[in-house]
C-alpha cells in the first residue's frame, strides 16, 4: 500500500507569522507506530536531509530550518560596490523625462540581511532601493525526500516550500538637503521565490496607507518586482493601465557615483 501525504500546504499555514499552532495530540495507534519507528530494526528510511528530526503523526520535519536568503538576493551581492547605466525600456508617454536621462545604480552598502541600491536619474541622487532579507529558523517544516518506509508501507513525503523567509523592498526618497520626501520608505514584501531570479513586492499596508492619505489612490494596487540575470537588472513597477521598466548592463561596471541625496 501506498500511502501519499499531501498536506505539506497546510502545515506551512501562519509560518510566515512566526508562530504556529500547537500540534493535535496524536492517536494512540500512531504513537505507536512513531515509538516502532524509532526503534532498532524499523523499517523507516530516513533522508540525508533529515538526520536529526522527530515523527509526528507520520510526518518527518527537522528540528531547525533555515533556507537562508533566497537565489535572487544573493545573486546581487557579486555587484557589491559596482555601478552599472540602464535605460528606460517601456514606452509610456509620462517616463520620456526619465527615458532622456542616463540611469545609474549603485550597489553601494551591503550587509548580511540587507542591499542599498541608490537609483540616480541624470543628476537627480534622491533615491534609495533598500532590499532587507527576514528568515526565521526553526519554524518552518521541511519533509523528507520520499519515498520512504513506515511500517511496511510505502509513505511519499512531499517536499515543500518553506515560507519562513521574506526579502523586503523598500524606497526611501529624500530632497536635495537630505530631509525625506513626503513619498518615503514605501514598497512591498516578497515571498513567493518560485521563479529564479526574480521577486515581485505588492505594495503593503503601509504603502497603501500612505498612498491614499496622499491621494494617489492608484498606487494602492502598486506591485514592484526585480529580475537579475547573469547580463542584467530589471526593474519594474506595474498596476492596471501603468507598467514602467528600466534595465541596467551588468557586464559593464562603470564609475560610482556621489552619495544619494542624504547618506554623504
């Protein structure tokens, strides 16, 4: 008999939050066939991934994960110190002040858990792309490569994503005298890390906030994304009937620029 777990979904439910629901107390049957398991002799294989793990009402998890940053984040920390030109590569009539103007990014400061990206527009220092990386360790399950065995029967563990991390984008904008603009450190948090090289930031409750006391309602619906390939930086805003992209050659270092407006 065959025996298909199918609720990695579910156990990942309010993992995101940092807290997770105490687990049902098992039947006394599968306390006992978790106490065979451990046993010498038991029929369970266990993956190398799971060396140092507990059963819990059939189910395999480590005791500690942490995935660490996702792909993306780290594919930027190459270009640490470097700058690179792009170009405004969408065609909306309202981006032809920025589609006239050499743009320059900075990868200018970066940490373990975070990435500043001053974007420069002609002669224009006041932005700041802040990227910040959130795991939380020991709180998200990770199933066994399956299959596997238990007592007697075959049991496929599915393997799942974990939702314990998150990267953050924010914008900070200041004036030329480093005060912050009224239209500061709003953007979005990604966590769905299924494409490679590319995460996308609805725009969060703060953003949203923040733009309806503004009276830009419009961009309540704001989501900002960013693609890194082995040759380019892409960055793009969308929401219904406004898309903007702007795309930076990272085969080219090119001379670092001033300071943003603000952080000389």
């Amino acid at each position: 008999m065959r025996i298909i777990i199918l609720t990695a979904g579910l156990a990942l439910v309010g993992c995101s939050q940092g807290t997770q629901d105490a687990p049902e107390a098992a039947s006394p049957e599968a306390t006992s066939a978790a106490a065979q398991a451990t046993q010498p002799g038991s029929e369970l294989v266990i993956g190398p991934e799971v060396d140092d793990a507990n059963i819990i009402t059939g189910m395999w998890m480590p005791r500690t994960v942490d995935l660490g940053p996702p792909a993306v984040f780290n594919q930027l920390r190459p270009y640490c110190g470097q700058a690179f030109e792009g170009r405004v590569i969408s065609d909306d009539p309202q981006d032809a002040d920025w589609a006239s103007e050499v743009l320059t990014i900075h990868f200018r400061e970066c940490g373990d858990n975070e990435i500043r990206v001053p974007l420069h527009v002609g002669e224009n220092r006041s932005r700041t792309w802040i990227l910040t990386y959130e795991g939380w360790p020991g709180i998200c399950p990770h199933f066994a490569p399956g299959p596997t065995q238990l007592n007697g029967q075959e049991v496929i563990m599915m393997d799942a994503q974990c939702w314990n991390r998150s990267v953050t984008l924010k914008h900070d904008h200041r004036h030329e005298d480093g005060s912050e603009d009224v239209l500061t450190m709003y953007g979005g948090t990604g966590r769905d890390f299924s494409t490679p090289g590319r995460m996308e930031f609805p725009a969060d409750p703060y953003s949203r906030d923040l733009f309806e006391r503004e009276n830009i309602p419009a961009s309540m619906q704001n989501t900002w994304s960013i693609t890194v390939t082995e040759t380019s930086f892409t960055y793009e805003l969308s929401r219904p009937e406004r898309y903007f992209a702007a795309e930076f050659d990272l085969t080219r270092p090119v001379e670092a620029p001033p300071a943003p407006w603000g952080h000389e």
